[in-house]
C-alpha cells in the first residue's frame, strides 16, 4: 500500500482527543462518504469535537464517542 493513501483508525476516543490537541491533520468519513476529507477540528473543554468540513462538503457539527470509528489518520 501507497502510505500517502492509508488511513488507519485511531485506538480510542482518547487518541483522537490526543492527536487533535496535538494540532495534527485529522479526517473523518461521514457514512454516505466515498472517501475521508481532511477536516479542521477544534476539542472541547467537555470532550466533544466541534468538526469542520472542506466548505463544499457539509455544515459544521459536534461530534461525540458515537462518531469514534469515523476519525482516520494518515499512516
């Protein structure tokens, strides 16, 4: 595999936390998505990630544990 095209899932909610606290690029896969999109992504006092989109794909929204297996990173 190509290692600029491998997206691999994060262990834990917690290094998702971690790699965005870390000011690192971070994607995310919506479920009807073809591919992941690089997304800014600011961490909450309250654990929450408030996600922003490329502005040509959707709005801006809050993401909890229950987006967990939607984070990638690249390897």
């Amino acid at each position: 595999m190509d290692p600029l095209t491998t997206f691999v899932p994060f262990a834990s909610w917690e290094a998702v936390q971690a790699h965005i606290r870390a000011g690192l690029a971070v994607y995310y896969q919506a479920p009807l998505d073809f591919r992941h999109s690089l997304i800014d992504a600011r961490l909450f006092k309250n654990g929450k990630i408030r996600v922003r989109p490329p502005t040509n794909a959707a709005d801006p929204f809050t993401a909890d544990r229950g987006h967990f297996d939607r984070f990638r990173r690249r390897l």
